[in-house]
C-alpha cells in the first residue's frame, strides 16, 4: 500500500463505544457511505475489549479494502496487523512506530497547528500529517486552534498528504478541501448524524469538486 495514495477522502475516526456490535454496525454504514479511511480510537475501552474491536474493524476495513489506522498505540496496531498507526505529540516518535510496524506500514503525526511539527514528522518519515482544530469541536474542547492559512502554507511546503481535523461538519468542509487537505477527519458529524450512510456519501462528494492544485493558494 502507497501511503501517498491511501490517505485522501473521508477519514473516520470511531467513536467511543463500550458496545462493540453497535460500533461496527455504525462503521459499516459509513463504509458503505464512501469512506476512505478508519482509525480506530477509543479511550475508554480496557485493554481486551480494545484488542476485540480493533481486530473486529480490521476485518471489516479489509471487506472494504480501506485502511485501518490504530491511534496512539503501535503495540495494537501491529496485533491487529494495521495498515497503520496515528502518533500523537506524547506518543512514540516516529522511529519507534515505523521498527515495529516496517517500511509498508503508514504512519501518521498529529501536528495541531505548527507547521514546524510537520517538517519534523516528514523529516523522520512520516506518511501524513495532521493539523486542527480547525471548528470547535466537542471531542477536544481546549484543543489548539488551527488557521486554514496553516493548511494553505503546509500544501505548499509539503509533500505528503494532509489530513485536517476538528469540529469539520458538512457545513464547513469544503473550505478545508478547497485549501488543500487530502483528507477530513471526522468523528461527531459522521457518528452522531441521523443517517450515517448519507452523511458520509456527502463529505465524500466534496472530493469530487474542484480544489486548488498542490502548491496553490486561494487569493
């Protein structure tokens, strides 16, 4: 798998759910909905049921042959044999994930709203990187804020994919689309909507409209 070309389009990062038959009922909607991406993230879930749900979303990411990122934890990640793993600013650096995982595996860096981050993650290897939060957003309430002309500068400076997150709703993505980003992280507008399936076809729909080219930006 080319990192390069996996990362873009809706990228769905679960919700935390202690029920496991609902939460992959939920994912499979989205799925179907056109999602491109699932990350697995639960932070109130033990450690076995962790390992069951991320075992049980493996194989259904491999139904829909889409990739499946583990947050945070390389250790699962590499249990499971996920596509990847996504590192946050108090995780295990780069190095580390990528001796555990291997060369084929993608790895992703959460950078907020530094750009420097960004160069640094690139710098030791990373497959994408990630800025936000761009809206408020009721997961990370006091999440750092991040500027569109972040986006706007790192699609200039960088080369690989970016993936914008917080708060993103069908109301405002298409900005950060238009910007630049190769992928829209969202949990709450996906999960929480009334119809998931809908909800997702129209977030992925907004790839299909035209965007700046790399290296551009809006006047």
């Amino acid at each position: 798998m080319n990192p390069a070309y996996a990362i873009k389009g809706v990228y769905a990062i679960t919700p935390d759910c202690a029920d496991t038959t609902d939460l992959l009922h939920r994912v499979r909607l989205a799925l179907t909905g056109k999602v491109r991406i699932l990350q697995y993230r639960n932070k109130l879930a033990n450690t076995a049921q962790r390992l069951e749900q991320a075992h049980a979303l493996r194989k259904l990411t491999r139904e829909f042959a889409i990739p499946f990122i583990v947050n945070d934890d390389v250790q699962l990640a590499a249990q499971v044999d996920a596509d990847g793993v996504h590192l946050g600013i108090t995780d295990d650096s780069v190095d580390t994930a990528r001796a555990a995982l291997g060369i084929h595996k993608i790895i992703g860096v959460s950078c907020y709203n530094r750009l420097s981050l960004a160069h640094n993650a690139v710098h030791a290897g990373a497959d994408y990187v990630a800025f936000g939060a761009f809206f408020p957003s009721t997961i990370k309430p006091n999440a750092e804020v991040a500027d569109i002309k972040l986006l706007q500068q790192a699609r200039i400076e960088l080369a690989v994919p970016l993936v914008a997150i917080g708060g993103i709703t069908l109301h405002n993505a298409a900005s950060l689309v238009h910007a630049g980003a190769d992928a829209l992280a969202v949990i709450s507008a996906l999960f929480d909507a009334g119809d998931i399936m809908a909800t997702a076809k129209k977030l992925s729909q907004l790839f299909n409209s035209n965007r700046l080219p790399t290296g551009k930006v809006a006047s």
